[in-house]
C-alpha cells in the first residue's frame, strides 16, 4: 500500500557536520518560483492565428440545427441584445420574434443560425447593442448594400435582410462556380494572396470580398463559439488522424503514433473541428521519440527528456552513462527548435534521465534528477506521470543526500479532482482550472473516464488558474 509521502526537511547528522548552507535550498526554492511565475500567461490574454484561407468548415457553415429556436432566443438575451425583445415583420410581412426570423431563415436555406448571428453582428453590432437604430436593422445584414453604392431599397428591412443573407450563403453553396471567389482558386484581396481552401471560406468572401470584414466574421465566431484548449492539450481534426499537442500558443504535430506514445496518454486525444484547430499557428513538430539521442551539426550530442535537449559534456560522460552511439541521431539545427535546453549531463551529475526512488524506512517517493529530489504527494501522481518506471527504495541516510526540489505536479492537460470534493480541474502551466460546468465539461469534449481521482493535497500543490466556464 502507498505511503503518503512525508516532506521531510531534516538533515542527518552527517550532513550538519559538513554545515551544509540552507541558502542553497532557498535558491533551488526561488529559483522553482521564478520559472511559474513566468512561464505562466494568462488565458485571457490567449491570442490566436487568423488563418484567412480557411475560417469556417463547411459542415459549420451549414448545419441548420446547429442551435434551436430557443437557443437563439437565449443566445441574444444572455448577450444583451435588442434583438431579443424585437418583433419585426418577416419576409412574408408576418409580424415574429427576431430570433424566430433568424431560425427560420436557417431552416429555410439550410444555413447555420450560428452564421446568421455572427453576420449580424459583423455587419451592425446588432448582437450586443442593447438598443438598435431603425438604420441598423433596416441593413442588419448587409446584404444588398455594396460598399459602391446605397442598399438596394426592397431589402431594407430587418426580416428581408436576415431571409435574403441566408439565401444568399446558400446560393454560394448550391453554385460555387458562378461567384467571383472559388476554393482552390488564389486572389489578392486587400493586398493578402488568399487562397480558400473549402467552399464555406470562399462563400465568405463572396459575401464581403474583404481581408478585415472576414477576419472580424472569424474573430466574432471565435468569442461566441470558439473552444480555447489550454497548453498540453491533444488535440486531432474529425475526419484527420493527425495528433497535436497545444503548447506556448501553437500546435506542434506529432509525427508517429510511436512517438506520441513515448510521451503521451492516447486516452487524452481530444476530437475538435477544424476550425478550433486553425486558429493555432503551426509550430516546431515533435518528431523524436522520448529519451532520443541527437547529434546537432556542431558535433554536439543532446538528450531529449520530454521538452528540454540536454547537452552531455564528454564523450566521457556518454560512455559512464553506458549510452549506446549506434543510438545517436544526426539531426538538423532546425530540427532542435521547439525544445528548451537544459542543464549539461556532466560526471557528477546524478540521475541525469531521473529515477524514482523511495524511503526504505517511511515510503515516502521522490523523483530524484540531477541531485534534487521532487516528493511525489500521491499515488495517482506517480502513475500518470511514471508509468513503467522502476522504483528504487532506498536509505534514508542516501536520500539525505539530495537537495529538496518542489513536489511534482500532474503534467498539463490532465483532469483530476479530489476524493473528497466535486470540482474537477484541467491542468495547464502547472495551474488548476476549474471546469465550473457540465456544460463546460462537454463543450471542451472531455472525457469522464479520463478524470484522476487524488487526494486534496495532492490537488492543491496546484495553484489555482482562471476558471473555465
């Protein structure tokens, strides 16, 4: 049975005599908060990658029932908007609810009612303006009203704007060749060479043939719909097996299935659209597998571990080691990008690719790397984080030798909650995030069976992050 681990501060007699300076351990100390403290950005302050060949899917563009009529009705009520106490004549002269109008121009022309609303406010602000001029929904749209020229005066009216745009997108699709703007087909609109990759961006354009206008559309669509996936998630198109790992604002490709393995849980593999994919710039891919030995062009040989390229000192050092050079991989400088660099691999350094060890006497666990030894708080930490790892017990007097490091976290991306608490959280930059809601839960696409249950302070070695709603 595992032993709560006990953080143990005392020294042996052996050590005081050799009057070891405790300044050292409050560097170590400080030096661990230094690094959280920035490398630590905050989700609000998230920026992401406009990518102005592909803003929406094609199937996002046209799912009729992407939302019901009464989750229009919700939608423009939580957003404040007038809309959603207006009644206006319809494109039959009927008198209906705005958001009644707005669904049934979906139905009718089979586009999304997320399109319809994301336009509206696009076009005239109409979804968070408390109180709307009779100018802004007479062109709630936009459509008909060329930046050339007046709008077209049979269209200048809320319920024909919103039925004519639904019509219009669906034009688009149903005859793709007979409209200024073709997927596959490169233009130069506002100085950008744009090239639509699907047919829903090349409607887009065709609405608003404008670099900006389309980019406000996707950064509109993004706030109302978006999912913002923290760093360490995995995340992988609908209809794409291609793995990403979400890391420093970008998503890193990871190359084969044997390399993702090496590192990560599949169990964690998150299915998005594409769209939430996009918007992430593409970064450095993760192309090696854990524990790979790579030889820069300088002659220099690195280990990886994880993230960090860890530079051995000597082929001395390589040879204690026992590491074995039919091993070593010649890599290009490129191919090192991505990866921090730590610490030299020297002779004197201990554990240089980490062990776990364990008191004999108390059977307390640390992980112990480089003379620092990290406590390990629970058993579900040294199972997601070690899992095939040897443990090694050890004396007490041996551990003594080590200097104490910070506890070891649960790695970025995973779901963990309290044996005696309902939260759950997500893990990112070593902080906690509340998931506040199921409807949280399922909106990010997360998976019950994935959540760890662990002790409270297990959990609270985690600070807490912004919360997630």
């Amino acid at each position: 049975m595992f032993i709560r681990v006990i953080f143990n501060m005392r020294r042996n007699k052996k050590l005081r005599n050799k009057k070891i300076n405790k300044l050292k351990l409050y560097f170590v100390l400080f030096s661990y908060f230094l690094i959280f403290l920035f490398s630590c950005p905050s989700i609000a302050s998230a920026e992401y990658y406009f990518n102005p060949h592909f803003i929406l899917t094609d199937e996002e563009m046209t799912d009729s029932l992407a939302l019901t009529l009464n989750e229009v009705q919700k939608f423009l009520e939580a957003k404040g908007s007038g809309l959603a106490s207006l009644v206006s004549p319809d494109y039959n002269g009927i008198d209906k609810k705005a958001s009644e109008i707005i669904w049934q121009a979906a139905q009718e022309s089979k586009i999304s009612p997320k399109v319809l609303l994301a336009t509206l406010q696009k076009e005239q602000s109409l979804i968070e303006d408390a109180s709307p001029s009779e100018n802004q929904l007479d062109r709630a749209m936009g459509y008909r009203c060329p930046d050339s020229g007046s709008c077209n005066p049979s269209t200048l009216d809320f319920g024909k704007q919103v039925d004519g745009a639904a019509w219009q997108f669906r034009q688009y699709f149903n005859n793709p060749f007979n409209w200024n703007y073709q997927k596959d087909q490169t233009y130069a609109i506002d100085d950008f060479l744009v090239t639509p990759v699907n047919q829903a961006t090349a409607c887009l354009y065709n609405y608003t043939p404008h670099y900006s206008g389309n980019q406000r559309f996707w950064q509109i669509w993004q706030s109302y719909w978006g999912r913002d996936y923290l760093d360490g998630s995995l995340l992988k198109g609908y209809d794409n097996p291609a793995v990403w790992l979400i890391q420093y604002g970008s998503r890193r490709l990871i190359t084969s299935w044997g390399v993702l393995i090496s590192r990560f849980d599949p169990k964690k593999i998150i299915a998005v659209s594409q769209t939430d994919l996009e918007k992430y710039e593409v970064g450095p891919p993760i192309k090696f597998y854990n524990y790979s030995l790579l030889e820069s062009p300088d002659g220099k040989i690195y280990l990886l571990v994880d993230d960090r390229l860890r530079h051995i000192a000597s082929p001395e050092v390589f040879r204690i080691i026992g590491f074995n050079p039919e091993e070593v991989i010649k890599v290009e400088q490129a191919d090192l990008a991505g990866y921090k660099y730590g610490a030299d691999i020297t002779t004197s350094s201990i554990y240089p690719t980490g062990a776990l060890i364990q008191n004999n006497k108390t059977g307390g666990v640390y992980y112990v790397e480089d003379g620092i030894k990290q406590p390990i708080y629970s058993r579900e930490i040294l199972d997601a984080n070690f899992k095939g790892k040897v443990l090694t017990p050890v004396s007490p007097e041996e551990l003594d030798q080590y200097q104490i490091g910070l506890p070891v976290k649960f790695k970025d991306g995973e779901l963990i909650k309290a044996n005696n608490d309902s939260r759950i959280y997500v893990i990112a930059d070593g902080l906690r995030h509340w998931i506040k809601s199921e409807s949280a839960f399922a909106k990010f696409a997360y998976k019950w069976d994935n959540v760890i249950v662990t002790t409270q302070q297990a959990v609270e070695i985690h600070l807490l992050g912004e919360d997630i709603e």
